[in-house]
C-alpha cells in the first residue's frame, strides 16, 4: 500500500475517533424542572366569617339609660344626696357644697337641704311628718323644712343636725322624714344597719313590692320582696350608704353609694 493511502486511511480514523468523543462528551441536556404545588396552585378565596354577636356580659350592658326609666315614688337617703364620691348625677363641678352659718354662736359648714330635696320625684309642697331617733314624731311645713342646713359628719354615728338659721328650728336627732306627696327622706348613720323590708315599710311603703335601688352614678337594679327581706341598707365608716343583697345575682347584690329607693311603676 501506497504511503498516501496509508496517511489517508490513517487521518479518517483519527477523525472518526474525536467526533466520537466529542459527542461523548457534550452534556445532556437536564429536563425543565416543573412548576411546584406551591407555584401551581392557585390561592382560594379566604370565605368572609359574619361578624359574631356580642353578648352581654354584665347587667350593666342591659340596663336602659337612667332617662327612659318609668320613676315611681322614692325614699332618697340623706347622706348619698350631699356626700359626691362619683360622677352621675353630680359632677366634680356640680357637686354639693357647703355654706356657712351660724349655729349655736359659731360659724359652721352645712349643706343646703335642697340637694336632698331635689331628689324627690314629687318634690314637696305640703307638710312633712318627722320621726326622730328617740320615736318622737313632729309636722313642719314645706317650707320651713325647705330653709334646713344639714350639719354633718359624715364618718360618725351622730344623728345629722337640721337646723334653719331664718327661723331658729332645729331637729337634732332626725331619723327621717314623710312628705305629703308620699315620699320620705330617710338618714342612716355611719355604723347604722337596716333591714330593707323593714326600712321601707317604716317610711310607709309597701314590703312586699319591687323596688328600684339607684345608686349616685346611675347604676340601679330592681329588688323584689324576697330579696328586700333579706337585704340591708348599712351605713359605712367612710360615710356612704349601700345596700346589700345576698339573694340577688345582679352585681353580686351590691349596690354601693345609694341615692334612693324607687316603687317600680307596672
């Protein structure tokens, strides 16, 4: 064989080998990679929830506003009506406060018996029958009880002083007393504990009726016979009045700073 043959026959393999290993080499080309669940799937729609109901969670959430109350008639208590402890009926700029006169040669604070006054649903315009401590009873007029000032300290057991400076009348062991419109004021000292049937029936309601307690803030609840008999009206060291009620559910049957005691009107 021929040289050039020989040289020819020779390249041709070499050729052939490389471009074997050429296409061995050449990388094989890796599939897609497919989308994953997370990029495939599409976001459902998050279903709107109706709003739950707000149930309420104490009697105070059920209570009508003070204004839309049907009042009946009261027995207001007489320290609550002059002692501001919070705001309701009172404010901080509207609270009770006293004046000076003068009794028994000295110059004194007293609060204006008008404040209590006010709290009467009927107010009072005839006479009123006044039953001490000692069981004594007295009528005064309207309007001479309308002039009284109360001289009191609030933290003792002391009976309240009514005094009117215009015309020098004095009822200086005042338990309460009874308007001619069917009302009553009523004192209960610091110490003092009372029955409740049997404090609304001496101011001469009926015991076995419900009745609104209403405290200086506006909180009430209403208390029936059964538990008014075994509920008390007690005057506290610090000088407010409360009423407590071990048979009641409402507020765990306390109702402090009470302001007075209201007939429930059918």
């Amino acid at each position: 064989m021929k040289k050039s043959q020989i040289f020819s026959t020779s390249l041709i393999f070499i050729l052939l080998i490389l471009s074997g290993c050429s296409t061995a080499a050449a990388p094989t080309a890796m599939p897609e990679a497919s989308p994953t669940p997370e990029a495939t799937a599409t976001t459902a729609p998050t279903a709107t929830s109706a709003e739950p109901e707000v149930k309420p969670t104490t009697y105070k959430d059920t209570m009508l506003p003070f204004d839309q109350l049907v009042t009946g008639n009261r027995i207001v208590i007489l320290q609550n009506t002059i002692n501001f402890s919070r705001e309701g009926f009172y404010t901080e700029e509207s609270k009770p406060v006293t004046q000076e006169i003068e009794y028994e040669g000295e110059t004194i604070a007293a609060y204006p018996i008008s404040y209590t006054l006010d709290f009467l649903k009927n107010g009072s315009a005839g006479t009123l029958k006044v039953i001490n401590n000692d069981g004594s009873e007295q009528e005064i007029s309207a309007e001479e009880f309308a002039g009284f000032f109360v001289i009191i300290d609030f933290q003792s057991d002391a009976p309240p002083v009514l005094y009117n400076p215009e015309t020098g009348t004095v009822l200086n062991d005042f338990l309460f007393a009874l308007t001619s419109e069917g009302e009553a004021i009523y004192s209960v000292v610091s110490g003092a504990t009372y029955n409740a049937a049997e404090l609304i029936a001496n101011a001469g309601f009926d015991p076995d009726a419900a009745y609104r307690y209403m405290a200086t803030d506006q909180f009430y609840f209403p208390v029936g016979a059964a538990e008014n008999a075994t509920g008390e009206v007690r005057g506290t060291l610090s000088g407010a009045v409360l009423g407590s009620f071990p048979d009641l559910k409402i507020a765990s049957g306390k109702i402090n700073d009470l302001v007075y005691i209201e007939v429930l009107e059918e």
